[in-house]
C-alpha cells in the first residue's frame, strides 16, 4: 500500500497532482482549510483510482494543531510515505507593503507554518529512515523584487530550510525536495495579468509528480524557468536594483 499525505490540497495545484497519484492507487490523507471542497476532491480522486481517500480541515497557521494532523494521517495511513506541501498566498503586494499585520500574516503562512510542518514531518521520515517530502516554493524566491518582496522573501526562506534539511538527510533515504513554480494559472494569480510565460497547474502537476517518483532535489517547473532565474541571479545588484520588475 503506497501512502501520501497532501497539505493545502485543495489547491488547484494538489489536486491536479493528487490526480496523477490516485491513477497509481495511492491511499489519502488531505488537509484543507474547507471540509466542504475537501469532499469534493475526495469524489474526485475515487474516480481516477484512489484507494482509501481520508480527509481534515486545519489552518496552517494554528500551529498547535500541526502534531494533531500528523497524528491522526498516521493513525489512519498505518504509514507516511510521500508528502506534498501545496498551500499559500499571493496577497497584492502593493495593498500590504504598509500594513504589517498583512506582511506578518503573510510570511506566516507562506514561510512560517511551512518551516514548522517540514520539520515536524522531516523528524518523522528519519524515525523510520525513509520518505519523500516535496514542498512548492517559487521562483519568486530566488531573488527579491519590488513586485512581489513579501512573497518571494517567503518562498526564500522556505527555499533555503529546505536546502539545510537536504544537508541533514543526505545520506539518508529521505528525500527533501524543492518545487519551483513560474507563473501558473491558477485561482491564486487571477490577478495577475496573464502572459505567455504562464503555464497550467496541469503541466506543474506532472513535473512535481516526476520530481516525488524519481526523489529530485531542485525542480524548476516548468524547466525553462532554472535557465530564466540563472540569468537574473547573475546580475550585479547595482543593475538590478534599478530595473524594472
């Protein structure tokens, strides 16, 4: 019996990837803010081939209740094998750069709540010495620009945990794996103006599918976007900081 446990799987992201494991016959654990759209993905995800589907509300950002989910996907699971990470916000940035309760609110539930449910899942995969965890960061998060700091400096921070826990788990059989999204056309960026560097929560399911079977570090989705972030990286800050993006 093959297990996975999906957070913020209501998502249009998850669910376009818990698609894909449901025609593998996975067994579900998923974790939303609504038990409502909840029920019905689990409909869903009975008509691609799921096995047994379980499911549970919790906001992220009530920390206290991180443990009790975890618990309670093994109590039903028996075991945790793979673990999708999929939930956030994209506020607009120019509504909250000055409002600092919107900024905290933010970085808690993009950077925060996603550092504390990685390492309470990460200390669980090295009690039983193996599992693959994949997390969906961004590109945004690769370099910090005024279009989106609060955001990207979430991602970032996320990125970066991620890459310590890789350190951690490096001769281990747990696999820690980043996903990087470009500019996907989903419900979180409607909106933003669309261009044809958009791509669809179909294309970025397979890629993170891919990434969790094969146990990737990085992933870039689509691939384009690693050449794309190579080239701003490189840019002197003296430059940068005065373009416009």
């Amino acid at each position: 019996m093959k297990t996975i446990l999906i957070i913020g799987a209501a998502s249009a992201i998850a669910q376009e990837t818990a698609r894909i494991f449901a025609r593998d016959n996975f067994h579900f654990y998923l974790v939303d803010l609504s038990l409502e759209r909840l029920k019905i993905i689990v409909d869903d995800l009975k008509v691609f081939g799921a096995g047994e589907v379980y499911y549970n509300e919790m906001d992220a950002n009530h920390f206290d209740k991180h443990d009790q989910i975890l618990k309670d996907a093994l109590n039903k699971l028996g075991q945790i094998d793979y673990v999708l990470i999929a939930y956030g916000t994209l506020a607009n940035h120019e509504e909250i750069i000055n409002d600092p309760e919107q900024i905290a609110r933010e970085f808690s539930t993009n950077a925060t709540s996603v550092i504390l449910l990685t390492s309470l899942i990460s200390n669980y995969f090295e009690k039983i010495n193996k599992g693959t965890l994949a997390v969906i960061s961004s590109v945004a998060g690769d370099r910090g620009r005024k279009s989106n700091y609060i955001y990207g400096s979430a991602k970032g921070a996320v990125s970066i945990f991620l890459q310590g826990l890789r350190n951690r788990f490096g001769k281990s059989n747990v696999k820690i794996i980043t996903i990087k999204p470009g500019l996907v056309d989903t419900p979180m960026t409607a909106h933003l103006k669309k261009n044809f560097l958009f791509t669809s929560a179909e294309t970025i399911a397979k890629g993170i599918y891919n990434a969790m079977m094969k146990g990737k570090d990085v992933v870039y989705l689509p691939f384009y976007w690693k050449c794309i972030m190579t080239i701003i990286k490189l840019i002197p800050e003296r430059v940068f900081k005065r373009m416009n993006l």
